[in-house]
C-alpha cells in the first residue's frame, strides 16, 4: 500500500502530479479526443449527444447524421422526427434532438453559422454547459480553458489525490478547480483525454488494475480500491450467515 500522505503540503501534491503527468504523458503521447469530427461543429454535436452514452455509439451515430445534416443550417432545419430517429441509439435522444437543433438554429442566427471560440458564448446554446465547451475549446480550437471533468477523470483525480475541495467524484466544479490550480495551464486538455484512457484501460471504475499501474507509486489509492471492495463484500458475506444462524 501507498505511504503517500493525505495531508501533503500544495508544494508536494504539486511535485506529485507533475510527476503524474509525466508518467500519463510517458503512456499515452498521442491521447486525443476519442470523438470523430472533423470540424469544431461536429465535436460540439458529438459532444452534445456524447452525455449518458458512450463515445463508440456516438462514432456510429454521427457519420449518418453528418452525411444527412453536415452543417449548422441543414441540422437547424431537418424535421425533428427525422433528427430523433438518427440519434435515437444515444440514449434521451428527444431532448438531445431538440438540443442539437436548438444550438445549429443559434449557431446561424447569432454567430453567422460558426461556432463560437469563447466559453461565455458556447454556454449559451441548448444543451451546452461548461464540460461541453471546454472540450471544443480545447480540442477544436487550441485554447486551455479549463479542464472536463468526465466521470473517468473525477474518478482518477479523486483516487490519485489530484482534488481535496471535493465531497465525491461527480463535484466536477471543485474537481476542475483543483486541477486548474496544481497543473499547468498548457496541458489542460491534454491532462484530461489522458485520464480518460487510463480510466479505461487501467483504473476501471470497478476494478483498478493497481499491480499493472505505471502510477501507483504515486497513487495514495494504490491497492486499497480493491481491499474496500474485498472487505465490504466479506462483512456483507459475514452478516448474511450470521442472519441465517440465528433464524
């Protein structure tokens, strides 16, 4: 198990994540947005439609949809029906309808057909909040404007000890914030496609591979994701049988 303190000082948990984002940087080199686009409007309707799926249904959805509906003005216009039918594999696929549609009719009216290259403008169409934007600003457009804070990287920033304002891995404002403070602004997006890979390679949100883990020398979790789990369900086991004797 890990000797690393819960209570280092900023200075040490800074040293130690720079340490971290060597080790990410080491692993994945090239770690890149995992949504196909190939223009900064169809990274904002992937990543719109991305919420509560999956990036692999949304790589099977857009191709269609784009070829159909490509650009901000075609989207805005295309019946509704026709819309919920495309997207219907990704899930709440009405509201997601009325927030692609919603955004393209934006899109054209306020910002002549482009999409915007500012967080305060992005968070001002349907169905984009501050997640949304940082992945097109980041990913489309170049800019470190904060840090998305998916359920893969609230889970590793929580157990790498990357975040301490927190209260669990889904308080994505604190998360961002605290990564913000102890991480370079320039890798900022870099830091966040990253985690996700290894949130999905390596420290899966139920079973972290921690005796395979490049970062676990510098993990405060390292081995004990999996001595909870083991204890947890023995007391449960325990419990049972005790429940069973005395009936």
């Amino acid at each position: 198990m890990s000797k690393i303190s819960t209570n280092e000082s900023d200075s040490d948990r800074k040293k130690r994540t720079g340490l971290i984002l060597k080790g990410l940087q080491k692993l994945y080199p090239d770690a890149n947005c995992a949504l196909h686009h190939k223009s900064p409007f169809q990274l904002l309707i992937a990543t719109i439609l991305s919420a509560q799926s999956t990036d692999e249904t949304i790589n099977k959805i857009t191709p269609v949809l784009f070829a159909k509906h490509g650009t901000p003005k075609a989207l805005a216009a295309a019946p509704r029906e026709e819309i919920e039918e495309l997207i219907h594999a990704s899930g709440f696929f009405r509201q997601k309808a009325k927030s692609i549609q919603g955004t393209s009719q934006a899109i054209v009216d306020n910002y002549g057909g482009k999409v915007p290259e500012t967080i305060e403008d992005l968070i001002t169409l349907p169905g984009v909040a501050r997640k949304t934007a940082n992945v097109v600003m980041g990913t489309a457009f170049g800019k470190n404007e904060g840090v998305v804070v998916d359920t893969h990287v609230g889970r590793l920033a929580t157990r790498l000890a990357m975040t301490w304002r927190s209260k669990d891995t889904k308080d994505a404002v604190k998360i961002e914030r605290d990564l913000m403070e102890i991480v370079p602004q320039k890798h900022w997006t870099y830091l966040s496609h990253a985690l996700i890979f290894h949130g999905r390679q390596v420290c899966a949100a139920r079973k972290a591979d921690c005796e395979n883990c490049s970062l676990a020398k510098w993990c405060p979790s390292d081995g004990i994701v999996e001595i909870v789990k083991s204890k947890t369900k023995k007391n449960a086991s325990h419990k049972k049988n005790k429940k069973r004797k005395s009936s």
